[in-house]
C-alpha cells in the first residue's frame, strides 16, 4: 500500500474482506442478540399488527419492533421464507448499506481515490491486539456476527445520512430534502436506538463545521427535526420516548464497555494522532468535532455512573479510524503521507491478525492453523431440534442461556433472555425460573410455575430435573433434555 499506487491496493484488500463477510453470512454464525432478532421476525411474520412480546406470552411493546424489523417480518410472511433466510437477506442489505455508505461519506471529505478503501479497511481493522464483539461495533469479528442485526442495517444508513445531510449543506436544497433528512434520522432512530445516537453525533458534527449558517438553513433544519421527532411519536409499535429512562436497568451489562480500552481499541491511537494533525489545520473540521462530541458522552456515562452510553463509542472510534486513513492520502508533504501509510500498514496487519479467528465462521476448523484456531470463537448450537415436538406460541421454561435462543424458533419462554423494559413482571418471571431450576425446589412450587405461566415444555440445559414429574421427550446437544409437562 503505497501513495503513488493510489487504489488498486487498497480496493482488492477491501473487497476480499467483503466477500469474506459475504461468506460469513451463508453460515450465519449464531452468538449474541441473533436469536432475538429472530423472534422478533417470527412475531411480525406471524402477527404484523399486535406481535405481543417477542419472547414471553404477554402483551407488551417492545424497541425491537422498528420499521426495519418490520418490513423484514412481511417479507417473511410473503415470501414463506424461512426466519432464518430472511436474516440473511437483512444481512446482505445491511452490508450493502454500509459499504456504500462508508464510500459516500468518505467522498464528501476527500476526493483522493483510494480513500474510501482505506476508510473501510480502517473500520475494520484498526481496532486492538484483542478480538472485541458486540452490535453497533464494525470491526471484522464483530461485524461478522453481528451482520443480520439492525445496527448494521442502522450504521449503514448513519453514512448515507451523513453524506446526505453534508451534500445539502452545500447545495442547500428545498424543502423537501430537509424532510427527508428528517425521516431518515428518525427511521435510524427506531430501527437501533444506539446507532441513531451515534448518528445524531455525527449529523450535530457536521452542522457545527458549518462557518456561516443563514436562517434558511436553520429554518429548514427545524421543519426537519420536527418531522423526525413526530415520526418517533407517533410509531406504533413502542414509544420511543420511554426508552429515555430504561438506562438504569442496561448499567450493569454495560459496564464491560469501559474495560480493556487498550487491547480492544489500542490502535485507534493512531487516528487519534491523526485528528490532531486534523485539528491543527482546522479548527471546525468535521471528524475532529464527530469525535469530540462523541468522547464527551462516553466521559459522562463513565463519570456519572450511566455506563449504557459507552454505546456511543463507535462516535468516538468512527472519526478516529476514518481520519488515520485520510491522512494517508491527504498529509501535506510526500514524506508525512508516506509515513502514515507506513503506520497505517503496520495497524492493518495487527489488527486482521488479531481479528484473524473471523475466517474460522468461513473454514473448516481443522483447516485452520493453531494461532488462527486460537482466535475463533465457536457459535452457539441452535435449538431446531426440539421444533418436531414444540409448536408455535407454546411456552418453554428454560433458563437464561437457552432463553436466549428458543424463541427463535417460534415458542415463548417464560422470562426473557435480555432486559426487558417494558416487561412490568421481568424479575418475577426471572425469579420463577430460578427457583424452578434449584435443586431442593418442592414438586408443588414446580407445578405451580407451569400453571402460572402456561408451561407446555421445559428445557433441562444442566441436568437438574431428572425425576422431577415430567415426561422426556428428547435429548438435544450437550446433554440438553426437553420435558413434556404431564396434564394435571
């Protein structure tokens, strides 16, 4: 990767990552939130109108039904694909999103053309010696098993939005197209509240390296706003204004979020060095407020102990990785540019090598070599195997782990496998299952849980119910056992 080689490089380079990506999605790898979105699927597929909870057997809304679940539930229900299938689709599209994104972007702040390859090289791979995952992260391992989520989709359309909103600032458009500006920060708002912060982080950037705004701009951006803000309330699957005091039941989960900075984002340094050399030529350069206003958040949610807003990080990391690429094309003199590309190579290699266990979601496992094989994380195992027996909107009792994927597949469980907000009975429901499964728990207090809850099934994940009154009906993997429970 050279300079005077201006994109050839850096374009094979992306797109062998990209098709890596796009092999990853045939297997579609299951860890994490997967099973969720497929629920959530499996609802809007069987009911569009009133889903109910994507995971229990109640009546409540939920932040997963966005207009993008939505359209994917229809397609669903249309097509008579499978749940699955269908995620693959909304992985495909979300990754197309977000590559032509990243490329519009990326155009608005540079004209030089490999940057746009470099900038998605960056995203990717400029990360730390450590392997991190989770949705609304881009860097290879996690966008890999992350690809079918709605954060994808999400960020995907935070790039065209900021491309978008930096084209009519500078060919101020009509009416219209500050409408549309508006409907599209409040589609990325419903469709993955996190990744529409992070995306109002950026558009709040962009419009702050504005040097003289007029009061039409200021006008038209109002209009815009406001039919964002009546898009959200007037959503009818949950309201979004709600979500603004569900921080204290996410804290605890989030808290990993401010761990480990160094070996999960230890190379993004280097576009931090970049951003300076950014700041220091102008004041009001875009990435350089992006990631200030960004750091800011993430600071408060650190100091004040609301460590949900470390979801914001990507507003820190994005301007970061993107700039360190920028200065590889841009940096004034023919040496800086070469010792940034120089850098910029070195943290490309460290960070695919770190991220190298990706190619084991593509491979074989015994094909890969020991050192790679040590990076890969195994999926999880799905639970198709108790569907011959389980039927559609019947209720498992299972515990936390196993909860997180058997609706997946179309049943209930009897308490959700994430937080739920709008679940007024979560910690009844959690505490049930547990006592469910103690050891010592009365066969009375038992039946009682299934009666309460309409319990038809029950998955034993650890062996703890053998002799406990039900009847087996088959063994899964890793020793699993699903249990009729007996008419009484």
């Amino acid at each position: 990767m050279t300079v005077r080689s201006p994109s050839v490089a850096p374009r094979a380079v992306a797109g062998l990552l990209v098709v890596l990506l796009l092999a990853v999605i045939v297997r579609l790898p299951w860890a994490g939130d997967l099973g969720m979105h497929a629920a959530t699927v499996q609802r809007l597929r069987h009911s569009p109108l009133d889903p109910g909870n994507p995971l229990v057997d109640a009546d409540t809304p939920s932040p997963y039904y966005s207009p993008w679940m939505l359209l994917l539930g229809l397609l669903a229900r249309a097509t008579g694909l499978s749940v699955f299938v269908v995620l693959r689709v909304a992985a495909v599209a979300g990754l197309v999103l977000l590559v032509t994104g990243v490329w519009r972007y990326v155009r608005t702040l540079s004209a030089h053309r490999a940057a746009p390859a470099l900038a998605l090289l960056s995203l990717l791979l400029v990360w730390g010696t450590t392997a991190y995952t989770w949705s609304g992260f881009l860097g290879l391992t996690s966008l890999a098993l992350t690809v079918s989520y709605p954060s994808t989709f999400s960020l995907g359309l935070a790039f065209h939005f900021w491309a978008w909103l930096g084209a009519a600032l500078r060919a101020p458009g009509g009416w219209a197209a500050w409408l549309a500006l508006g409907a599209l920060w409040a589609v990325i708002l419903l469709c993955h509240q996190f990744s529409g912060v992070v995306a109002t982080v950026g558009a709040c950037a962009t419009l702050l390296a504005v040097r003289r705004p007029g009061p039409v701009l200021w006008t038209r951006l109002a209009a815009g706003l406001l039919l964002g803000a009546v898009l959200l309330w007037v959503w009818p699957y949950y309201d979004f204004f709600a979500l603004l005091g569900a921080g204290d039941g996410l804290e605890t989960v989030h808290r990993v979020l401010y761990r480990d900075w160094l070996g999960r984002f230890g190379l993004v340094l280097l576009g931090v060095a970049a951003l300076a050399a950014r700041w220091w030529r102008d004041r009001r350069d875009p990435l350089v407020l992006f990631f200030a206003l960004g750091a800011l958040i993430v600071a408060a949610g650190w100091l004040s102990g609301h460590y949900s807003w470390g979801r914001a990080l990507p507003a820190v990391l994005i301007p970061a990785q993107l700039a360190v690429a920028l200065e590889t094309v841009e940096a004034g003199r023919r040496w800086l540019r070469a010792g940034w590309a120089a850098v910029l190579t070195a943290a490309l290699v460290l960070g695919a090598w770190a991220q190298s266990g990706t190619l084991g979601y593509v491979l074989p496992r015994g094909a890969l070599p020991g050192p790679v094989e040590a990076k890969y994380r195994e999926p999880w195992t799905g639970y198709h195997w108790i569907t011959p027996w389980v039927g559609y909107g019947e209720v498992v009792l299972a515990e936390r782990h196993p909860s997180r994927r058997i609706p997946a597949y179309g049943p209930y469980t009897v308490a959700p496998g994430y937080p739920d907000f709008f679940l007024p009975d979560e910690e009844r429901r959690a505490a049930a299952v547990e006592t469910y499964f103690a050891a010592g728990t009365p066969e009375g207090v038992r039946r009682w849980t299934e009666r309460e809850y309409g319990v038809r099934w029950v998955v034993d994940a650890y062996g703890v119910l053998d002799g406990a009154g039900l009847r087996e009906v088959a063994r899964g993997p890793e020793g699993q056992v699903l249990y009729e429970v007996p008419a009484r």
